[in-house]
C-alpha cells in the first residue's frame, strides 16, 4: 500500500474525531446524557489533565509530555512509512498517531481534552470514564504495534535458531 494513503489516513480520523469534538461542544449540555447505541451514551466532558485526569494541576506539564508523545509516535510513523514492509506496523502507528495529535491539539486550542462516549455499566467508577475517538485509536494502535512486535520477534528467534542449526550442520560435515 502506499505510505501517503498512510497519511491520508491519519488525517482523516484526526478530522473525524475533531468533529466529534465540536458536535459534542455544541449540542451537549454538560451534563446531559443520551443514549446512543446500546450501552454507549453520549455526554461531554473537558479533561484537563491525562488520562483520567492524571496531572489536571499542571496543564503545562500536561501539554508538553502530549507534544512529546505526539511528536515521537509521528517520527517512528515517518520511520516505518520509509520501509517496504509492515502494513499492520504502519496501520498501528496511523491509528496512534491520529489520536495523539487529536488529544494534543484540544490541549492547545481548547486547554482541555473534550471526551464525549461512555457507557452504561454496573461498576460506578467504570460508567463515569467517558472517551473520545482519539483515545479509542490509540489504544488500538497499541494493540496492534503489540501484536506486531509479539509475531516479528518469534519470526526473528526462528530465524537465529535456524542459523544456529544451519552452523551445527556446516560443523559437522566438515
């Protein structure tokens, strides 16, 4: 596939998710709920700090480690966008990337994250977590860099083993 389609990609779930934003900020009171699907409901909710809040206090601190993580999650997509090889790698950074650039740029323009899905469970504490597309993405993108990274280094050990008995072989025929 090729890597602008990559780009395009991100871009696209960027804007998505921004939409998500606005439309949330517009037509939701804050502390209205309604039920989208399901378990799933819609409510707007501003988070200034990390996830679930962590560092809300300092909203510099906040700002910056998401520009960092940004920022390195965007060199290592340029990095694997150079290679031939690693569509899942690929899509697993584009999903990452999307979303990290999402949550940061709500932290510069708006100086908060604004969430908007969360869903309908037993556990209290669970049922007040509420989610934006971003977050959904980057943790997808983990899931898949994860796996990716789980198949390629059995694929690398099978490799050395495989090695390491062609030189036995060589070894013994001499």
């Amino acid at each position: 596939m090729n890597r602008k389609w990559f780009l395009i990609e991100t871009a696209g779930l960027f804007a998505a998710d921004q939409l998500l934003k606005t439309y949330a900020e517009q037509n939701l009171d804050k502390k209205e709920e309604r039920k989208l699907a399901g378990p799933v409901v819609l409510r707007r909710v501003h988070n200034k700090g990390l996830c679930l809040g962590l560092l809300s206090g300092n909203q510099t601190v906040v700002r910056y480690l998401s520009l960092a993580a940004a920022g390195i999650v965007s060199v290592c997509q340029a990095a694997a966008l150079f290679g031939r090889k690693g569509f899942w790698k690929k899509q697993g950074l584009a999903l990452m990337s999307a979303g990290a650039w999402s949550n940061t740029f709500d932290r510069f323009a708006r100086g908060c994250v604004v969430d908007y899905a969360g869903f309908k469970v037993k556990d209290p504490e669970i049922a007040k977590i509420t989610y934006n597309l971003g977050d959904f993405f980057i943790a997808a993108g983990a899931v898949i860099l994860s796996l990716c990274s789980m198949f390629s280094t059995s694929n690398k050990k099978k490799e050395k083993i495989q090695r390491t008995e062609d030189i036995e072989e060589q070894r013994q025929e001499r």
